[in-house]
C-alpha cells in the first residue's frame, strides 16, 4: 500500500519513489541553483530567487538543444519587457546543465539584463518539483521536462508543462504571458 506525504512542496508516493509535479496553491520548494557572474560562480538560495517578488521560472531539457535555444528562450528574450509591464520581476531559465554550459548559452544567445540563467546541475531541484524526464534514449540522460512556473512570493500560481521535450507550447513566452 502506498500513502501521500507533503514534503517540501512536492507529493511523494511512500514506496515508490515518485514525486508528484509541483501544483497551483504549493509552495516553492526550498533548494538553490548556481550562476556564472564576473566575480565567480554564485549560489542563488530559492528564498532569494523568490521572497517578495513575482518570478517567471522557466525549464528547458537542455542548453543548445534545438527547441530551447530556436525558439523557447529567444522567446522569453524578446518579450522581457513585456513581462516586466505585466508586474514580473524576473524572468529565469534553468536546465540540468553546469553553470559553465548555462554561461555560454546566454552569451550565445544575448541575455543579459533580460533572462537569468540558473545551472540545476546534478538535477536536484528538477526533482523537487517533480518535473525530471528520462531522456536517455536521445542520449541526454536525466533532465527536466520543459516547463513554465509563475511564482508570486513563493507560492505557484501558474504551471505549464510540455507533454513531450521537443513540444513548445503551453510554456512559451506567448502562452505565459497571456495567462498572467
């Protein structure tokens, strides 16, 4: 027999090992991600990322994959002020990359100033949210699904999640920004 426990936002099946998707109404479960600066590599705690402020979070299978790099975050780019006019703090990219791969994909693609990008490197909060996907048949391993959180102060109002990594949709900047 199974039963549901609430542990940092997410549902575990005691068991099992599954950890049900972060929902609208939960709390952010508390973690840190890593970011490239000029002064070194930097740990960004989730109480800092969101205390007080609204946060886009969006998660990509990978930096430089097709998908994310074509269209998904080009997208949150160009619409940064866009989100800034509907009360968005800031607008964050994470992956289950290292913060090195996460630095040269936003110089590569000119975000500066308009999207953070955070490295889950081993994929730990990926799997907080509940949102890992096994992607080792296209040989990536281990990542994230493709998704979007609107986060207000700590609490999800908003969750998007793609039915398949190569699919852009639901979470687009276009589709967020049309549901806030």
């Amino acid at each position: 027999m199974f039963r549901l426990v609430a542990r940092c936002a997410s549902f575990y099946l005691m068991g099992t090992g599954i950890v049900m998707a972060i929902q609208v109404g939960e709390k952010i479960p508390a973690g840190a991600f890593k970011q490239k600066t000029a002064e070194g590599v930097n740990e960004i705690s989730t109480e800092a990322l969101f205390a007080g402020k609204k946060v886009v979070l969006v998660a990509v299978p990978g930096a430089f994959t097709p998908t994310c790099s074509a269209k998904h975050l080009p997208g949150y780019v160009q619409a940064a002020a866009a989100f800034g006019a509907k009360g968005i703090d800031t607008v964050a990219f994470m992956a289950v990359n290292d913060v090195f791969v996460m630095e040269a994909w936003g110089q590569d693609q000119a975000v500066a100033g308009k999207v953070s990008l955070l490295a889950d490197n081993a994929g730990e909060y990926t799997r907080a949210l509940g949102m890992e996907a096994d992607l080792s048949a296209a040989g990536l391993g281990m990542r994230s699904k493709r998704f979007a959180l609107v986060v207000d102060d700590g609490t999800v109002t908003h969750v998007a999640v793609e039915d398949s990594p190569g699919v852009l949709d639901v979470s687009s900047a276009e589709s967020v920004l049309a549901a806030l």
